[in-house]
C-alpha cells in the first residue's frame, strides 16, 4: 500500500471544515513556515523536494519559484491554476471540493515563500459549487488568523482570492489565465517573457497547479529530503491519477510515482482490470494532450522493461514508442474502442477550443477534424491518413501556446501505432461506419 501525502484524510467527515482539518494537523506549516523559517528556506524546502509541476508540464516547482523577478517595491503574485479542463483529468476538483483547507494552507506558505500579498485561485468556471466550498473555506482561514493582516503574529499579511473562469479550455493555458484574471478575454501570450518575470498586470508572478501547491504543506512539514525519498530518479513524491474509461474501478487514485503501469491498471488496490472481462487495447496516459499507446507499449517500454508511473519511464522512447504523465488523466481503452472515432472526438474538442490567434493552430485544428469525420464518415481516402500526419507536423512547434500541439501529438500518434485501423476505414468503409463496429485486426 503506498503512501498518500495529500489524501490520507480526504474521507474524514467533516475535513472540509477548519475544526477538523486543524484536528488531523492542518495548517501546521503556516505555522512552521512563519514562525521559524525564512521565505528562502521554504523555497529551498521545496527545491529539495524534486517536487514538479502535477498540471501537466511536469516542471520543477522550485526552480520556478527560484526564478521568480524580485524588483524592490514590485507586488509579486502566486496564482493558482484551477482551471482543471484536460479531457480525462479530474483530479484537482476532488482536492479542492474534499479538502478546501489543503490547497489554502500551501496558498498561505507558498506565498509567503514568494513574497506574495495577495493571491488567487482561478478555478474553472462550470465548477461553482467548488468555488462555493473554497469561499467557505477561506472566510473560516480568515476568522481564525490564517489570512489577512499579520498572520499568526508574523507580520506578514496575505490576501486570497477565488476568481471563477471564463469557461474555455484555453483559460488553463497559464498566460491565457493570467489575462482573463485581468478581465480580458483568455488568449495566450508569448513566452518569453515568462510569468515569473512578467505576469499578472505584468508583475513577476508564479502559475502553479493545484496538486502542486497542495504538495507544498507536506512538504515543509516533513522536510524536502523526505518527500524526495519517495518516487524514483526525478520523479518524486506522490501523484494524483484520475483513472477513466473501461476499467472495472475507475477515480482517482494518489499513488508513489514508480508504481508499474502494469499493477496500476490490474490490481485491485487501484483500477482492478479492465471491465466485462475485456482485453486492453490503449491508453493515453496524462490527459487528452498526450500519445495515445497501444497495449504493448504502455505496460512494456520498446526494451521490455516494465513501463512505470513516473515522468521519465513514460516518456521512455519519445514519442516513436513512449508518451508523457501530462496531466495524470488516465484514459482506459478496451478491445472494442474504434481509435479512428476516438482521435475524431479528441480533434473536434481541439478545434473547437483553439483560440484562434495562430494559424497553424486554428486552421490546423479544423483540417484534423475535417479529414477525421471524413474517415470516421467513411468517405476517407488512403492519402488522407498520410495527410493527418502532414497537417500534425505542420501545426507542431508554430504555435503561440502548447494547445496546437496537444492537437496535433495525439493524431500522429494514433497513425503510428494504430494505422491499419486507419486504412480499415478506407478500405471498408461500410463495415468501419456501422454503429459499434469493431475493428476486426489485421
Ligand atoms: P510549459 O512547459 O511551457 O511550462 C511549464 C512551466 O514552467 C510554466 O509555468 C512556465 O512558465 C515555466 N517555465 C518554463 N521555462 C521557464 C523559464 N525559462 N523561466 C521561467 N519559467 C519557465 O508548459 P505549460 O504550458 O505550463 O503546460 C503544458 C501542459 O499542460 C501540457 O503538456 C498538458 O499536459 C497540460 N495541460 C493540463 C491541463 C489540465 O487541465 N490540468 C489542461 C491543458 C493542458
Ligand atoms: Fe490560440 Fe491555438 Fe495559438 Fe494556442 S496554439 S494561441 S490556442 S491559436
């Protein structure tokens, strides 16, 4: 049974509330953080940790908090991204529903790490009722001395915000995020500059994910060389994983990261198999916005060594023959998935979240969808899977922000691995057309 960091107490009645959240040792590293350490400290905590980004990119969360700008007299910001709209991830809506008060204790020391006064969570807009929950919580941090002016005697003085979304995909995007909080409409901007230097009101400011600002409470409790014994190589500590699709126990699941793909999917203290007895046929492992992978590939690594849950042993191979962590929405498919539809449905959900600011990106998107619903539609040509693979490359790396390329990495890889697939909608369009038909194999 591994170790769970973040939510060994997500089940106790009650924990939503500050009573009893303080009752299972919350908010000890405010306490901790403010009374005995320097902002510097914790920001060394925390590099130590290996801690890295859990929204998707997988960045060192220490190195981003060293970056941050410092000009004397400047307000500094720590923001939140609550945004969670990755098809397949549902992780950060549990942490923030089920346990308000964690995400506001690493907000109060991650901010105080950063030198931040006032701070923000934006969180997804269609998730009212978590905002609602938050709100609560943080009027109860506020009442007992957690936020405001002159926290716990300390002097430093810290504000909170919830600001709800603008309801796109897009708004995730950090730097699209950071302009619909100033009000405008959420595009993304190019980077560099980066929002450590420049960027809410064009402030040095850190974008961080929820699980990853959640993390920093265990942290700065139990030291960063703790927290980095766990996991394997750089991929440390514990890590959220929303397991979807067709798996006998689908949720969410905090598990070590180096547990082996294999017992993830399989074992009953996580997804117990694949459901009505089925095969496995694929899996994109980190949210829509990563390689799909076939059976063989996202248990084994082109080597034959067990494929594990960490960063580097799913990235194993590139993308020729490995994937990404991403996001940790982990999408189960069984033998009977028809992977053409599937691509289909993910590319109609990118084109219509494009904000349009690129070409390479807006056009691109609706020539995927286009030449998708085509094969899907059985009007498909056999130049037309050779096409797909021409407009992805195209799109990859021409972009302001990574929404093309989340676009356009699924589609190639779906060619790659599942191209006679391909070739079966052209070939037998009738029989690929048929509602719930099932690709016969080679
Ligand atoms: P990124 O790789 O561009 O950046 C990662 C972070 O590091 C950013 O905060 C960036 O500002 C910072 N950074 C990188 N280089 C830096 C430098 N030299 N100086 C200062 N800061 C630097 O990736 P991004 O855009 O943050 O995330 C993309 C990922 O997000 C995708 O791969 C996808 O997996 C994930 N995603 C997650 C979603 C969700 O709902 N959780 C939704 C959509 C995408
Ligand atoms: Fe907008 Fe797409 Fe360009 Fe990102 S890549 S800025 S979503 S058009």
């Amino acid at each position: 049974m591994g170790r769970k960091l973040l939510t060994e107490h997500i089940n106790v009645e009650g924990i939503e509330t500050l009573d009893v959240y303080r009752k299972h040792g919350g908010y000890r590293s405010v306490e901790k953080a403010l009374k005995t350490m320097t902002p510097d400290e914790v920001v060394e905590e925390v590099k130590k940790s290996g801690l890295r980004g859990r929204g998707g990119a997988g960045f060192p969360t220490g190195l981003k908090w060293s970056f941050l700008a410092k000009p004397e007299g400047v307000p500094r910001y720590l923001v939140c991204n609550a945004d969670e709209s990755e098809p397949g991830t549902f992780k950060d809506r549990q942490l923030m529903s089920k346990l308000p008060h964690l995400l506001i204790e690493g907000m109060i020391t991650g901010s105080y790490a950063l030198g931040a006064n006032t701070s923000y969570i934006y969180i997804r807009g269609e998730l009212l009722y978590v905002l609602r929950i938050l709100e609560k919580a943080i009027a109860e941090a506020y009442a007992a001395g957690f936020l405001g002016k002159n926290i716990l005697g300390s002097g430093y003085d810290l504000d909170l915000y919830v600001h709800p979304g603008g309801g796109a995909y897009i708004c995730g995007e950090e730097t699209a995020l950071l302009e619909s909080l100033e009000g405008k409409r959420g595009n993304p901007r190019n980077k560099p500059p980066f929002p450590a230097v420049q960027g809410l009101y064009a402030r040095p400011t850190v974008v961080n994910n929820v699980e990853s600002i959640a993390a920093v409470p265990v942290i700065v409790n139990e030291g960063g060389d703790e927290y980095a014994k766990i996991g394997v190589g750089k991929s440390t500590g514990t890590k959220l994983f929303s397991a979807c699709g067709h798996l006998n126990k689908p949720g969410i699941y905090e598990i070590e990261l180096g547990l082996p793909v294999e017992e993830f999917i399989y074992s009953d203290e996580y997804c117990g198999g694949i459901w009505k007895g089925r095969e496995l046929k694929a899996v994109v492992a980190g949210g829509s916005s990563v390689p799909i992978l076939p059976k063989e590939l996202i248990l084994k690594t082109a080597a034959g060594e067990n494929r594990l849950m960490t960063y580097e042993s799913l990235s194993d191979g590139g993308f020729v023959t490995g994937t990404m962590l991403g996001s940790g929405g982990f999408i189960a498919m069984d033998e009977t998935t028809n992977i053409v539809r599937n691509t289909w449905n993910f590319s109609r959900f990118y084109h219509h979240e494009s904000c349009g600011q690129c070409s390479p990106c807006r056009e691109g998107t609706g020539w995927l969808e286009k030449v998708l619903h085509r094969l899907v539609h059985g009007h498909g040509q056999m130049q037309d899977i050779d096409l797909l693979v021409s407009v992805a490359k195209q799109i990859e790396g021409n972009t302001i922000c990574p929404l093309g390329e989340a676009a356009a990495w699924p589609v190639a890889a779906a060619v790659r691995h599942f191209r006679d697939e391909f070739e079966w909608h052209v070939t037998h369009p009738q029989e690929a057309t048929k509602a719930g038909a099932i690709f016969p194999g080679k």
